[in-house]
C-alpha cells in the first residue's frame, strides 16, 4: 500500500513540474472564444494579479513565474490569451515589467489559469 501511495505522489509530482515547465508560451487570439484566459494589461503593477516579462525565447519561459514567450502560431503555444478592454470582462490583470527579475504573481489564487 506504501508503495502504492508513493508511486502516486511520484506521478502527481512529474505532471506538476510538466505542466508547470509549459505553462508560459501564450498565443494572443483574436476572439474571446478562442481563448483559454481573458486577459487585461493594467496601467500599473499594483492593479495587476501577475507582473508579466516578455521573454525573447521560449526556452527561457520555464516555469509559471510571469515570463512569457509569445508563440507566432497557436499550436505551439501552452496557453492561448485574448486582450481584453476592460478589466472586469478579464480572468487575469497583468501588468508588463521592464526586467526578468521582476516577474512574479501578485494573487496567487489566479495561478491555475496559467498551467
């Protein structure tokens, strides 16, 4: 039974760390429908649920820490965003930063929309 629990916790483990290597490749759509989040860039960082990095390679956008790389093409993106024009139609506020070291969460009760 031991091992039983253990090999579950090993399963549980390796799929977090899956999804949460492909996490940040986004793909802007151009329809809500289309989209897995909705999406509203706020005017400053304290009104945002994520600081967002623009990344310039997509190897560099491991992880759910707000780097993103965004794909030129759907299927290659984890998850496909819509920009909305105003904050209440959003699932997630997000604010763009200047350097990699500042991105992070802000609300961490929003981070499941990114795996």
């Amino acid at each position: 039974m031991k091992k039983i629990k253990k090999l579950f916790l090993a399963i549980y483990v390796i799929l977090g760390f899956t999804a949460n290597s492909k996490a940040q490749k986004v793909y802007s759509v151009d329809a809500d429908y289309k989209a897995d989040v909705k999406v509203f860039v706020a005017n400053a960082d304290y009104k945002a649920d994520l600081l967002v990095f623009k990344v310039d390679a997509d190897y560099k956008a491991k992880g759910n820490e707000g780097k993103w790389y965004f794909t030129d093409a759907d299927y290659k993106a984890d998850k496909k965003i819509y920009f909305v024009d105003a904050d209440y139609k959003a699932d997630l506020k997000i604010y763009f930063v200047d350097s990699d070291y500042k991105a992070e969460w802000k609300d961490e009760s929003k981070k499941h929309l990114m795996y």
